[in-house]
C-alpha cells in the first residue's frame, strides 16, 4: 500500500469513527484546545517511585518509567509493581497520544492480569485526567477514571476513582503517591 492510498484510508477511518463514535460520558468538560495541548501530560515523564497503602493496610511500591516514543507523539508508560512474595506483581503499559483529529488525549492501558482500558484525557484546573467511556452496570452509568493532581516538579499523587451515578460522584479506590526516581 502505498504513503497516499495509507493517508486516504487513514483519514476515511478517522472521519467514520467521528460519525459513528459515542457520544462522550456525562462527566467530561468542555475543552479548550490550549487544554488539550501537546504537553499536557509531560509532567509525567520521567522515572518515578510509586508507594500507597493496599485495601489490606499494607503498604505497596513500584517503578513507574514514561518517555516519549514514536517521534515524541506518543507516551509510553512501564508500570511495575514491586514483588511482595504474597502475590503476583502488577505489571503494565500504556500509550497515550494527543488524536490529532480529534484534539483530545486518548490512552490505552495493557497488564499481566488481563485488564484492558480505553481513556480520553482531559484537564480539570490544575487536575489531569483520563476517564473510561460511560457503561452500563447494573442499570446505571458507570465509568472509572484516574486524576493526576497535587503536580510538582518532583511529586504528584495519582488517584483511582470509580462512579455509578453516571459521574455526580466519585469513590477513591486506589490512591498512589509518585515521587521522582533518585538515581
């Protein structure tokens, strides 16, 4: 296939996929594309110790690594969970890039335990954020997101949060601490 006939089916792709698209979850902002910039989520790039405190009250560690990739439009991120002996450690990856067509930050994450997601990215203030689409469980809207906010240079801390109500509120599930990896 030849660079024309790959651009032509690209942008023929991408046009059906905004006709036929979702609309998006109830809890997305309206954005601007100064928010929706390049080097919204470069804060995040480094080497990155992880800690938090298990569902268990144990506490837990990991390395999170993220480095731009592809001729620096995308963002790759090595998540590794550190061993405790009690169970096998999470492992997992993601790649997020700013859609071009669509303006918008899209993520997908990969892992050892089989999960997938899908995650458009958005800015709330000085929050970064990356939300599931809208499903249906149980009869009500449910999605699951994770918020980026507190961002120093060094530090930030990273929450895992869930809704059933469609996103009028929001329940913390996992709560990780970032500091940047001293070498």
């Amino acid at each position: 296939m030849n660079v024309s006939t790959r651009h032509a089916l690209a942008s023929w792709l991408a046009a059906a996929w905004l006709v036929t698209a979702p609309p998006l979850h109830a809890q997305t902002a309206t954005m601007t594309q100064t928010a929706q910039a390049s080097d919204l989520f470069d804060f995040w790039i480094g080497d990155w110790d992880a800690s938090w405190i298990g569902t268990d009250g144990k506490p837990g560690r990991g390395r999170n690594r993220i480095g731009r990739i592809l001729d620096g439009k995308v963002l790759e991120e090595n998540f590794e969970e550190t061993p405790d002996g009690t169970s096998p450690p999470l492992k997992g990856r993601s790649l997020s890039v700013l859609h071009q067509l669509l303006g918008q930050w899209r993520q997908s994450w990969v892992d050892n335990q089989g999960g997938y997601f899908s995650f458009t990215g958005l800015a709330e203030g000085d929050r970064r954020i990356f939300i599931t689409d809208t499903v249906m469980k149980n009869g009500q809207p449910s999605a699951q997101r994770m918020v980026f906010h507190d961002i120093r240079k060094d530090t930030f801390t990273w929450d895992w949060e869930s809704t059933g109500d469609g996103g009028k509120t929001w329940k913390l599930l996992w709560r990780i601490h970032y500091k940047r990896h001293a070498p």
